[in-house]
C-alpha cells in the first residue's frame, strides 16, 4: 500500500481549469501546448495522471491517494516516486509560464477518471495529446481503445493536441 500526497499549485489557480491529460515522459511539447492553450482561456491548468497500474483504496480528506498495486506479486508501489518525478518534470518543462498549474494524481480507466475529475471541478475543457505513431500506440488504442474516442462521447470539450513526432513528419 502506498500513500501519494497531493501536489500543490504552482501559482495561484484563476479562472477556469483545463483539466490535461499528463504522462510519465510525456513530450514537453505537449504540454507546453496544454499550458499555452490555458493561457488563452485565462485559466488554470490541472494535469492529471490516471495511473491504470494501481487501483485506489482511499482518497482522504487532505487530498492524499492511499493505492495498491493492481500486480500483486509488486514488492514496491512506484506510484509515489512516479509521481515526484512527474511533479519535477513539469516544473523544468513549465518553468515560465504563467499558467497556475497542478499535478493530481488518480488511478483507474483515463477517459472516465479524466471526465470524473473535469465533472468534479466544472472544468472548462479537457486537452489531450494524440497519440505518437508506431505499431505499439496504434496496437493500444486497438486493444484498450481510444482515450480521445472515449471522451469525444463525453459531455464536455475535449481539445486534442498533435503530437510533434506525428506533426513533424508531414
């Protein structure tokens, strides 16, 4: 069992959120996007990481996530250091921006923790990168299905973001 803290906000949060879809090594181009896309909307970007490989068993009233890993036979639940290193990660890549922002951390399905947490907090949007080409993200959104096809059926706005190797290569 792990117990991952909540992040804090880097900035004060203003105007409404964007709620992203963030992931350990994510391109920093995708989330500079992200962030320049919150900018415009006056808002407050909030990147989620929806971890599929744990599961949660409490989520306390200081906003800390208690998990345990889906693989029983796990001796360590990475969830927590993961996290820090995606919190260090999107200070580098957001360091100067002016977009207040935050990492959450979540488990379970990413589309529907991802609508759940924009329904919780009335988010303006949600933003999402494509996926990058090859044969492994093309086999993924094939076997588990598409993130952006998932939450196209949602309720609420949903902005893609290119990725660059895709975009790069036209």
């Amino acid at each position: 069992m792990s117990v991952v803290p909540p992040k804090p906000w880097h900035g004060k949060p203003t105007g409404a959120i964007v709620v992203f879809g963030a992931l350990p090594n994510q391109h920093p181009k995708l989330v500079q996007a992200a962030a320049a896309i919150t900018s415009r909307m006056d808002g407050s970007l909030l990147c989620v990481w929806v971890d599929e490989e744990h599961v949660a068993v409490e989520r306390r009233p200081d906003g800390s996530l208690v998990t345990l890993p889906l693989n029983p036979d796990e001796d360590e639940d990475p969830a927590g250091p993961v996290v820090e290193k995606m919190s260090a990660r999107l200070e580098e890549i957001l360091a100067g921006s002016p977009v207040p922002w935050r990492l959450y951390y979540t488990t379970g399905i990413p589309a529907e923790a991802l609508d759940e947490v924009a329904e919780e907090l009335d988010a303006m949007a949600i933003a999402i990168g494509t996926r990058e080409k090859g044969l492994g993200p093309w086999v993924t959104d094939n076997v588990t299905g598409s993130v952006a096809v998932e939450l196209a059926h949602r309720l609420r706005p949903l902005v893609l973001i290119p990725h660059p190797d895709v975009t790069s290569q036209q």
